[in-house]
C-alpha cells in the first residue's frame, strides 16, 4: 500500500492506494468539514500516479494515514462499524 497527503485548493486529501494505485480509502478535509469515503461516495476513481498529481505530494506511513482515519472517523464510528458489517471486504 502507498499513502498520499496532498493538498489542491483549499482541501486537504489523505488516500490509500493499493499496489496498481487505485483508492482504496480517501479522506477530505473541506471547509472544516471531513468526508470519509467509509461514509460518502468521495472515493477518487481511476488509477493514480502521485508523481502526476500538480501538487506537492507528501509520502505518509501506514500509521501515519490510519491516525488519520480513525480520528476522522472517531464522530462517526456506530455507523462506520454498521457498514463494515454489511459490506464485507471483497463483496
């Protein structure tokens, strides 16, 4: 897995890729406000190619993204438990 942090604009994204380099998990932050691709269709489509992206990007550690994650997610984790268990991985 890769992890990228990069900003565009005035939002702040934080992304998994796995090895192809599509998302695999994405966070926003957008005017103070967080958008989790385990709670909203905000999933980057398409390969990405971090060296591609016209803007500085910052190469993160797996521990480094899920910090990032779980306190992203910490308001939301009753409905982030509900979808891990109807939508399965690999379903």
């Amino acid at each position: 897995m890769t992890y990228i942090n990069f900003s565009s604009e005035n939002d702040k994204y934080w992304i998994e890729l796995d090895s192809s380099g599509l998302a695999i998990r994405q966070i926003v932050l957008s005017e103070g406000c967080y958008h989790i691709s385990a709670l909203e269709d905000c999933l980057a489509e398409g390969i990405i190619v971090p060296e591609d992206l016209d803007t500085d990007v910052i190469y993160l550690s797996g521990d480094e993204f899920e910090q990032v994650w779980e306190s992203s997610l910490k308001e939301h984790r009753k409905e982030w438990k509900l979808t891990k268990q109807k939508c399965k991985i690999g379903s």
